[in-house]
C-alpha cells in the first residue's frame, strides 16, 4: 500500500491535470490543497484526520477567497455589443427603394446588407439616401429618413 504523502501528491498531480483540460479554473484550488495535505503528511504521517482537515479547510478557504479576484482578473473588458442591437441608431444608406409598392427594400449598415421596411408615415425612400436605423423587427430594419 502506498504511503499517505503518496497518495496526496498523486491526487494533486489529477487535480491539476484535470485543470489542464477545464476551463472553469476550478480544480486548481483542490490541486493547492492536496499539495498542502501532502507537506502536512510529511511532517505529521500518522495523523490522517490533520491531512484531509488541512485539504478541505484549505480549498473551501482559496475557492471562497480566492476566486472572486481570479474572475477580477480575467475578466473580459472588451464592451464592443456583439449583438444586433449594436446597429440601432446607426446610418445606413438604402441599396433597394422602399416605397409603397415595394414595401421591403434594402439598407447597407457597416457594410452588411440588411432587408429593410420604413417607418409607417416616412415618404419613400430612394436608392442611395442615407437612413437612420429604429428597430430590429425581426430580419428586418425598421428605418427612417435623418
């Protein structure tokens, strides 16, 4: 049978290898605190009950401490909207008339070409006038004149 420091430094090299293979950053903290159950079978190799306290008060200990500042650190600071509301209020210019008797035009926003219908009231509107972006209905752009 192996010895119990063995066994503590075998179950920290899984942990750790497991975190390898995660994305949670998780199992890093159990890993920590099998390492440190492993120096305290070093030093007390009789006192099983010491070793496994060490191990659970130590992880709860760096996960309640420790992982809120880890989620500080990386956290994403990049706040550009990756979502289509990002075109709302946006110019667009129209590629395809919108008119009554062609009541689903096109409209190109940042370069994308979006189906587009005008606001219920608005005047037609031509091929190459600029339009601001309301709504996202649907697929479609609700627009209007600037």
């Amino acid at each position: 049978m192996l010895p119990m420091w063995a066994l503590w430094l075998i179950a920290s090299g899984v942990f750790f290898l497991g975190e390898i293979f995660t994305v949670s950053f998780l199992l890093f903290w159990p890993g920590i605190g099998a390492f440190l159950a492993f120096l305290t079978s070093l030093l007390l190799p009789e006192n099983i009950f010491i070793q496994v306290a060490v191990f659970v008060i130590s992880t709860i200990l760096m996960i309640f401490f420790t992982k809120p500042l880890v989620k500080r650190m990386f956290k994403n600071q990049d706040t550009t909207s990756m979502n289509n509301s990002a075109i709302l209020g946006k110019k667009g210019i129209i590629v395809k008339e919108i008119d009554d008797d062609n009541p689903v035009g096109q409209v190109k926003v940042n370069g994308e070409l979006w189906s587009a219908i005008k606001s219920e009231k608005a005047k037609p509107i031509k091929v190459g006038e600029s339009v601001i972006i309301e709504k996202i209905d649907g697929v479609k752009l609700l627009v209007r004149k600037p």
